[in-house]
C-alpha cells in the first residue's frame, strides 16, 4: 500500500511538471504522439496499480479486523465502517 502512495505521488508531480512546463512555454516537451501515449500509458498503469493497493489495503484491513474481533477490541467498529467504504 506504501508503494502504491509513492509511485502515485511520484507520478502526479511529473504530470504536474509536464503541464506546468507546457502552460508557461506554450508547447510540450513530449512532443506530437509520444506525450499523449505517455498520458494515456502513465494514467492507464497508474490506475492498476492503484486498484491493487486498494485490494491490498482492503485485504489488510479484513485481516485485522478478524483479529480484533476474536480479541474483543474496539476497533471493530473502525474496521467495520472501513470495510463498508
């Protein structure tokens, strides 16, 4: 899930870097079809790798909230509301 968070932070600064870049110059770096197959490319990986760390989390989550349920702690309710989102 971590990692998830690092490469989508990663990515969204160079995707900020990209735009920033080609408002102020008025042209992109990445020019012709090679910038938009990087956009398309970049959002349709990103969007998998995102879907797996939300199952990965999703499947942390449900783990731990078994554990804690056995236990008797109050953080079912947590994980209860977590799991419903």
């Amino acid at each position: 899930m971590m990692a998830t968070i690092v490469i989508g932070f990663a990515y969204n600064l160079l995707q900020m870097a990209l735009s920033i870049f080609t408002v102020v110059s008025g042209n992109r770096i990445l020019n012709g079809n090679v910038g938009y197959l990087f956009d398309f490319f970049g959002d349709k990986i990103m969007s998998f790798v995102l879907l797996s760390g939300s199952a990965a989390g999703f499947g942390a989550s449900e783990d731990l909230h078994i554990i804690f349920k056995n236990a008797e702690l109050p953080f079912n309710v947590y994980f209860a509301k977590a799991n419903a989102c």
